[in-house]
C-alpha cells in the first residue's frame, strides 16, 4: 500500500472530526478529547511537508482516540507555564516513540528511511541545544530499536536519552508507559515530573517537583 493510500485509509478510521487550520511553518496535529476533534494545522511557509509527516500527524491521532494523553499533553488548567515549557521535549519524544512504532507497522520502508535519514542528521550534530539532543537521542533509539544498529555508534550526548527510550516497548502505548517514559526522560534535564489527574470530566497532567 502506498503511502498516500495508507493516509486515507488510516484517516477513514479514525471516529473523531477531522478539521483543518492553514498557517505558520508547521505540520502539527491537536486532539481536543472535549469536543472529540482533530485539527491538523497545515502550514504555508517554509519548506514543503511529505506524506509520512502527514502520516505521523495521523499516528498521534489513532494514539489520541485510544486515550488522549498518548498523544496531545493537556495540563491541569493553572499549570506553571515555566513547568510545562520543561517538560515539553520529554513529553513530545514520549508520545514520537509510541506514534512512530504504528509508522514502521503502517510503512515499514518509508519509516525505515525516515530513521535512517534523521539518524544521519543527529550523527552530524554536536551542539547541546536540548531539543536536538532529545530528538536526535529519539532518532537513533529508533535506529538501534528498529535497525539493528550497533549502541556503541551511538554518540555520548545523546546516548542518555537511547537508554531511557530502549527501556521502553513502543509497541505497547499505554498512559502509563507514556508517564513513566516522560519521567525518566525528564530526570535528565528539569525538576519536575507528571500524573494524571482529573480536571473536570477530562484525564490530564499534573506537574510537579520531584522529591
């Protein structure tokens, strides 16, 4: 199946409403579990988005109908803004580690190229930025994970965040495997971690310090 019949039928499955936003530079999809929708914000600046980025937009949206805090992470309402910004990286490579294992099920060449192209940038990389060490340590978890590569090629900056991943089975997302995977990630940079709590009628984070 191709990857743009797969696009269709994955979005044919999903139950809740699909809609649309156009704007900004990014490809990114929010799952609302209060009014059960999907908006997938397609951008119209910067480079072109592919079919698999789409596709993986699509995988946070199966996560989501099985239970929304796999894939889009609501906060408590009156969350520290400065707590949230640094659980941010642990929490998206949480939910990427669990979306893109439905990928290799889906598409398993595409995703296979996917890894291998990305794992070859984050080899390239050498900066600290911590959104580049999570997502590069995400990128080669995948490739010793799914690929067979070898751990020892893993550079030492990122191999922290391989561990915690590789502890991981991302073919079994369950909101718990996805709270104690964003805490251990979470350990490696900030304070804080999270537990689900109820905020109204809804499951959501709350973060707070470690003790």
């Amino acid at each position: 199946m191709t990857i743009r019949a797969t696009i269709a039928d994955v979005t044919a499955r999903l139950k809740w409403i699909v809609t649309y936003q156009h704007g900004g530079r990014d490809l990114e999809i929010t799952s609302d579990p209060w009014t059960r929708t999907h908006t997938i914000k397609i951008p119209t600046e910067g480079p072109d988005w592919r079919d698999i980025e789409y596709l993986h937009e699509l995988a946070h949206a199966t996560l989501a109908e099985k239970h929304h805090l796999l894939a889009t992470g609501w906060f408590v309402r009156g969350t520290d803004q400065a707590a949230i910004a640094a659980l941010t990286n642990p929490a998206r490579v949480a939910g990427d580690w669990f979306a893109d294992d439905l990928l290799m099920r889906w598409c398993q060449d595409a995703e296979t190229a996917e890894i291998r192209e990305h794992a070859g940038y984050a080899m390239g990389y050498s900066g600290t930025d911590p959104i580049m060490i999570y997502g590069g340590g995400l990128f080669l978890g995948q490739a010793v994970h799914y690929l067979g590569d070898k751990i020892h090629t893993v550079p030492r900056r990122y191999r922290p965040v391989v561990d915690v991943l590789l502890a991981t089975d991302p073919g079994k997302p369950t909101v718990s495997a996805k709270r104690d995977l964003i805490n251990s990630l979470a350990t490696l940079t900030c304070p804080y971690r999270v537990r689900m709590v109820r905020d109204g009628d809804v499951d959501v984070w709350k973060a707070e310090r470690r003790k």
